[in-house]
C-alpha cells in the first residue's frame, strides 16, 4: 500500500521511501524515513493534495509524491 491509499484518520508506518535523486532527498529531509508512523488528516475536496501528520507536524503532500511512499502491511507492524 502507498501513502495516496491510506484512509482520513488512519496510521501507518513508512517501509521505504521511492524517488529518485533530489525528490527522494526531499523526502527523507521532511521526515518521511522508513520506521515512522505516518497520518493522513485530510483530503483537499479535489483529492489532491493530502495533508498527513508525520514526527509531531503536518505535511502537505501532492498524490504523485503520496504515490511513491510505501507503507508497511499491518502483519509487518
């Protein structure tokens, strides 16, 4: 599962982090590292952007980079 499938309310833990280069760089600078849980809080009324709650603040988020967040299965947690 990716972070663009995760249901308003739900917590889920980071597996690994995709992108390449720059983006992924970014990623991992806003916290987004493997291990951490992660919320989505909510969606804007188009879809996109979403805002999660990730290490105590919020993060606004496009779905293409939601995208390329895997989450860990509940089994893994």
């Amino acid at each position: 599962m990716t972070l663009d499938q995760l249901p308003v309310g739900a917590t889920a833990r980071i597996s690994s982090v995709g992108g390449e280069g720059a983006l992924r760089l970014r990623f991992l600078d806003m916290g987004l590292i493997p291990h951490t849980a992660v919320t989505v809080q909510k969606v804007a009324p188009m879809g996109d952007p979403i805002q999660i709650q990730v290490r105590g603040y919020e993060l606004t988020l496009r779905l293409e980079d939601a995208q390329k967040i895997q989450l860990a299965q509940e089994a893994d947690l």
